[in-house]
C-alpha cells in the first residue's frame, strides 16, 4: 500500500481534477465519493478488485492503494 500527499485542503483545483482523472481512469466511488469539500472525510473509489482512498483533512488532500494504481493516477494527474 502506497500513501502520498496530493495538495493543501485549499487546493480545490487540483482536489477536483483529482477526481476527474480518478473517473478518467474507470474508478467507481461508493455514494459518499462524490466530491471533495472542505473539511475531513474518506471516499473509497473501486478499480476492479483494487481500491484506492482519497482522505481530506484539515491540511490536505491525499491518496492511498497499491503501488502501481497510485503512481498511474499521479502521472495522470501531472499531464
């Protein structure tokens, strides 16, 4: 399991385009994943039989799950 810090809470640009490219790359979140917002929560988003999840807190925005699936996400989320 892989655990890296994406952006500052207040980041809210890359927060959501974080969200896109998870949807881009056929994540599918439980109910509560539709957004992030301000403040703390957890969305857990399917891959198959991976998963991977993004928790907000206070300070930030990070994302958490195998290895491979988080680096595919981030080299996504640089282009």
């Amino acid at each position: 399991m892989t655990r890296i810090d994406v952006c500052a809470r207040e980041d809210y640009e890359t927060a959501a385009r974080l969200l896109e490219v998870i949807a881009e790359l056929g994540g599918r979140g439980t109910a509560d994943a539709d957004e992030l917002t301000p403040g703390t929560g957890l969305s857990r988003f399917r891959f198959g039989a991976d998963e991977v999840t993004v928790f907000t807190d206070a300070w930030g925005v990070d994302i958490a799950g195998p290895e491979k699936l988080v680096n595919e996400i981030l080299a996504a989320l640089k282009d």
